[in-house]
C-alpha cells in the first residue's frame, strides 16, 4: 500500500514537471469539446459515417494540443471568445423554451434597440410596448 503511494507521488511530480509553463487547463472549451466527442461518437453508432468520425477524433485532438500547449494566452483568448458565443446560444436555447412553454399566455419579442428579449402577455391586436431596458418604445401585432 505505501509503495503504491510513492509511486503515486513520483507519477504526480511527474506530472507537474510535465506541465509546467503549459496550459493544462479543463476549462469550458476543452469539456465542450470532449462533450461534442462523445455525443458525435453516439451519433455515429447509427450513422457510421468516416467523416463524423474524423471530426469526433479532432474533437478528441484539440482538447489534449491545448492541454500541453505553451502558448497560454492564445489558449487563454479561445476560451474567452468561446464563452461569449455559447452565452449567446444558450441565451438563445433558454429563449426558445420558454416560448414554447409558455406559447398560450405570452409573446416574446426581440427590442430591435438594444437585442433584449421582451416578454408580453397574449391579447391579440395592436401594441406599443417599452423596453425595459433602453426605454424604447415600438409597435407589436399579436394576432
Ligand atoms: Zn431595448
């Protein structure tokens, strides 16, 4: 037991002296991609196409160049324009379902101003509506 945990502490320092001035970072970019390379690899059990393959491998790739890359603030940069374009989706995603969920009793309409989403209750006709963020009014028709 004891030699088990020496080797262990050799394999960490290892480790360690391996990544140092690395990136070695699971950040948001790195999990998504292993993420979307499991869920292709799903995906190509029933399609078996070589080409979603070649993607679920760069998927499985990139992770691990950016793991032991040295370049920490390109790595760094990717990770931060990342982030910015999945708030958008998942903003986008969250959006949608509660459209859908609440498809009877509400609109939801984008201010052409300032791109907020904003939440109207369903009475058919015309409507002015202001935005409760930059105050702008405009013109809604729900029918
Ligand atoms: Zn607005």
């Amino acid at each position: 037991m004891l030699d088990l945990l020496q080797k262990l502490a050799v394999y960490r320092e290892k480790y360690y002296n391996l990544m140092v001035g690395r990136y070695a970072l699971w950040d948001r970019l790195n999990k998504d991609m292993l993420i979307f390379c499991v869920a292709l690899n799903f995906i190509n059990l029933f399609i078996g196409s070589w080409i979603v393959r070649t993607v679920a491998a760069l998927l499985f790739l990139a992770p691990i160049f950016r793991l032991f890359s040295k370049n920490i603030d390109k790595r760094e940069d990717e990770n931060t324009n990342y982030c910015k374009k999945r708030k958008g989706v998942v903003e986008w995603f969250k959006i949608m379902y509660k459209r859908i969920s609440e498809i009877k009793t509400h609109r939801y309409y984008k201010c052409k101003n300032c791109d907020s989403y904003i939440r109207v209750p369903y009475k058919k006709g015309e409507h002015t509506i202001d935005c409760p963020k930059c105050g702008k009014e405009f013109k809604v028709k729900i029918r």
